[in-house]
C-alpha cells in the first residue's frame, strides 16, 4: 500500500480514534501524522520533521496573537461583562415574544466580539440565560437552542481565534480577514435573531412575554455595552488604520481590557489569577490542535492525497460554483465530525490551493469556511457548542438542544448563499478599505 490509499487509511484511522478512544483532536492528529509520516519515509525522517515543524510552529511570532484574544475575553468574562451585557440586551427585547432568546442571541454577539471564542461563549451564557429563560416558562427546545447557536457566533465576529488561524496558516491579512468578517457576521446574527421570531409564530406559547422595562431601567443598563463597544471599536479602528499589526492589536486589547475591568472595579485578584490560567488551559489546547494538525497535514502531503483530491474535484465537469459546493459539502460534514479549527487546519492543504486555482478570492473564501465549519458546531455527531450547553443544564437532554439547535441550520445556509452571491457586497467591500 503506497501513495494517496495510505493517506485515505490514515483519515480514516485518524476519525475511528477520535470516536472510539475519545483523544483529544490534537493529540489524535500528531499521533496518527507522525506514525502515518514514519510509515511512508522512516522514524528517522518523522522524527526530523517534527523537530522543525514544531519549531517553525511555536517560533512564530504572530501566534501571539492568539492568547492575547483569549485572555481579553477572560478579563471580560470574570469582570462579569457577560451578566451585564445579557442584562442590558434584556432590557431592550426581553418584552418581546421569544425575548429573551433574541436577548440571549445578541448578547452571545457582544461577548464573541470580544472572546473569539464559541465554547467560551456556551459555557459563559449558558450559566447566565438558561436559568432567565426557565424561570419565565420558555421551552426547552428554544431556551438550549438558542443559547447553542448564538455560542458559535464566538468562532465567527472578530476577533475569531480561526480567522487568526486562518490568516496566519494562508499568509493572508488578520485585519482584511477582521474587516472582511463584519457583514457576515451581522448577517448571521440577523438571520439567527430572525429565526427566533420564526419559532415564535409557529410555536407561540414557547417564548413568552417578559416584563417590559422602562426607558430609565433600558439607558442605565447601557454602560457594560458601552465599555465592549469602546474596547471592539479602538481595536479594530487601529487595525483599519493600520497603525498597529494584528499582534501589536491584540496586545492593546488586553490591557485596554484590563484597564476598563480595572476602572470599573470589576475584576478581583481571584479573577485575575483565573483569567490567566484559563487562558494557558485554552491556549494550549489552540496550540496543540494547530501543532497536530500541521504534523497530519505533513502526512497527507507526503501522500499526495491532497493533489489527488485537489485534481479529481478540478477535473470534475462542472462550473466553478458547482466545484466550490463540492468543497463547501466536504467542510460541512468535517464540521460535523470533528472539531471545527481542527479540520479547517487538516482540510486547508487540500482546499486552499484549489479554491485560489478557481479564482475565488482568499478572504473571500475565509469567511464562507467559517461559517460553513461553525454550522458544524451545533450538528451532531460532535457539535461542540450542544455538548457544553447540555453539560452546563444537566436537567435539558442533550437530544433536545440539538433539536432546538436544528431550527438555526437554515440561518447559515442562508448566510452561506448570501455570500456566494454578493462577494463584493458582503467581504470585500470592507476587507479592501483595510491599509
């Protein structure tokens, strides 16, 4: 057995660990590249290679950029921005039927701009809305549901820790990827919002009214909006500007952050000394899935599985939409089974070059994967975000916030087909402006 059949084994021995033995993704991948690598060239060579990769990996000076992001989103997290930030949002929508929902959505939002994170997201809203939506009889289905799918809005609104990944692994621009993301991510937002209302007119007594709150009760709540508002715009004027790189970005956005918590008297010591060692666990485990996959990738390129691929889909006769859906199909069912930066980071070697062949634009491109893989998020067999919302409400099953969560699917295949359309309108218009 020689050529590509050894990469395609090794995909599938790769997927039957995952499910079987339940390791880490990271570890998986290294595990199974490195022995893959050994199998084709020799333990000698597999050893050499990941010497220097892991070298070349953590020598690189922009993956900065990633802890960075994390631990301004920790700051935010135990500074208690999260409960604010839900509360404020409930004072303008939570009156509405399915409110609370839409409250939840949107808070999801505001906290994903700053945390870039979707399981940072679950966990800290799931703890915040579900309790709120119980208490005012909202069914399980949309309570869960709607906490899952505003989570994954973390791996999409800048700043997104894949679109940094994305960025650094293509060569393309953090701050065109940043600014290119804006309207996709408004774009989802709004169709997620909307699907709320959608559940709500076909089930009206799944999301009932809250209390309506006054115009004093909704201006008073505005200050924790303000403070994330602030943080987001000066970052990301900065980067449009170009005044500072995506790394010099992150680094003022953690100790703007800090210096708000720190002037609102809002983070503790304790807080502190958590926001750091949560954001080593997280980075760690960022490090370990892009290490990992960079080692498999290695392995499937000494396979040349990924220009069989990349030349049976190019040879397929069909127009070059048609081709890209092929792709699109294929993130869509890696997203499913897998997790979400992980596959992106395996799949990349094989897509990337074709995509750009095709003459779609890589920013372009960046956007759509991440929606697509996000989608992945709340679908099963894996769907991450469902896993954390059913672990952090033990009494809601884990089958019903995938049912709830299904209701969202077609938000992103809207969002999806949105972008094909209008790439200008929707990416570019944007990323272009960016210096």
């Amino acid at each position: 057995m020689e050529g590509p059949m050894v990469g395609v084994y090794g995909i599938a021995i790769m997927f039957a660990v995952l499910f079987l033995f339940k390791i880490p993704a990271g570890f998986t991948m290294a595990l199974i590249g490195f022995l893959g690598f050994a199998y084709v060239t020799s333990f000698k060579a597999a050893f050499g290679m990941v010497g220097a990769d892991m070298w070349s990996i953590f020598s690189n000076y922009g993956l900065t950029v990633i802890p960075m992001f994390i631990l301004v989103g920790e700051f935010v997290h135990y500074g208690g921005y999260n409960n604010g930030l839900y509360q404020a949002t409930y004072r303008w929508f939570g009156h509405y039927k399915g409110g609370l929902a839409i409250t939840t959505i949107m808070a999801c939002a505001a906290f994903s701009a700053i945390s870039g994170s979707n399981t940072a997201t679950a966990a800290t809203m799931s703890k915040v809305a579900i309790p709120e939506m119980k208490k005012y009889n909202y069914h399980p289905q949309l309570n869960a549901g709607s906490v899952a799918a505003g989570a994954t809005l973390g791996v999409l609104i800048p700043p997104s820790i894949v679109l940094v990944v994305y960025g650094l692994y293509t060569g393309q621009s953090i701050g065109k990827l940043f600014f290119g993301n804006i309207i996709p991510s408004a774009i989802l937002t709004i169709a997620i919002a909307a699907t709320v209302f959608f559940i709500c007119w076909r089930h009206p007594d799944w999301g009932p009214k809250g209390p309506k709150s006054t115009w004093k009760e909704r201006f008073k709540a505005l200050p924790d909006i303000i403070d994330i508002l602030i943080l987001f715009a000066i970052i990301m004027y900065a980067l449009f500007t170009g005044v500072v790189t995506a790394t010099e970005a992150a680094a003022a956005s953690c100790t703007l952050g800090l210096a708000i918590c720190v002037i609102r008297r809002k983070l503790s010591w304790q807080g502190f000394l958590k926001s750091i060692v949560d954001t080593l666990r997280i980075s760690c485990l960022v490090f370990m899935i892009v290490a990992g996959a960079v080692i498999f990738s290695r392995f499937l390129t000494i396979t040349r599985l990924p220009y069989e691929v990349a030349g049976w889909i190019s040879g397929l006769a069909l127009p070059n939409w048609m081709l890209l859906c092929v792709i699109l199909l294929c993130y869509v069912i890696g997203g499913c089974v897998m997790d979400a930066l992980a596959f992106l980071l395996v799949s990349l070697p094989i897509f990337y070059p074709l995509v750009v062949q095709l003459g779609y634009d890589p920013i372009w491109f960046g956007q759509v994967i991440t929606i697509v893989t996000t989608m992945g998020s709340i679908m099963p067999p894996i769907g991450i975000c469902c896993y954390i919302v059913a672990g952090m409400a033990p009494d809601i099953s884990l089958a019903t916030v995938f049912r709830g969560a299904f209701w969202y699917i077609p938000a992103y295949i809207i969002s999806i087909i949105l972008l094909m359309l209008f790439p200008y309108w929707t990416v570019l218009v944007l990323s272009d402006l960016v210096k």
